[in-house]
C-alpha cells in the first residue's frame, strides 16, 4: 500500500544521497574513478525510486472507482466491457 512505497522511496532516496555524499566527502581520497562510479549510480537511483513509488499495487484503486453517478459508472462499465448493454424490451 501508500505506505510500504513511501518507505521503499525514502530508502532508495536516502541510499542515493549516501552514496553522493560519501563519494566526494571519503571516497574520492583513495579512488577518484570509484568515486565518479558511485555518483551514476546514484544518477540511476531517482528514477528507478519514482517508479517504485508510483507503481499501482493490487490493492490500489485509482482510475477504476465508482464516480457515484450510476447511469455514469454504467456507461463507463459497457464502454469497458464490464456489463452487457441493457436489451430494450420487446
């Protein structure tokens, strides 16, 4: 749910700002060229952490809810292919 992504985000968030700033604050004093690897790492780490927090879990119900106007939740529901169109009587 919402809350396991915040923490997935700020987990990844944080490691991403851990590996920025250990890079030039320690790093860089025994290995420039590790220190360059480990910022594009962190390069990666933001976009890969806005996909894990915007990623639609099974429980998630966003653009699939009810709007509370029935005849709109039916109209949407045949446009879908949720119900059968209603047959007129004969």
């Amino acid at each position: 749910m919402y809350a396991r992504r915040r923490h997935a985000y700020l987990l990844l968030m944080g490691g991403c700002v851990f590996l920025f700033v250990s890079a030039w604050a320690f790093v860089r004093l025994w290995s420039v060229p590790a220190a360059v690897a480990m910022c594009f790492v962190a390069m990666v780490i933001p976009p890969v952490a806005a996909m894990v927090a915007n990623r639609r879990g099974p429980d998630d119900r966003w653009w699939d809810d009810p709007s509370g106007d029935p005849g709109s939740d039916a109209w949407w529901d045949e446009l879908d292919g949720k119900k059968r169109p209603r047959q007129p009587d004969q």
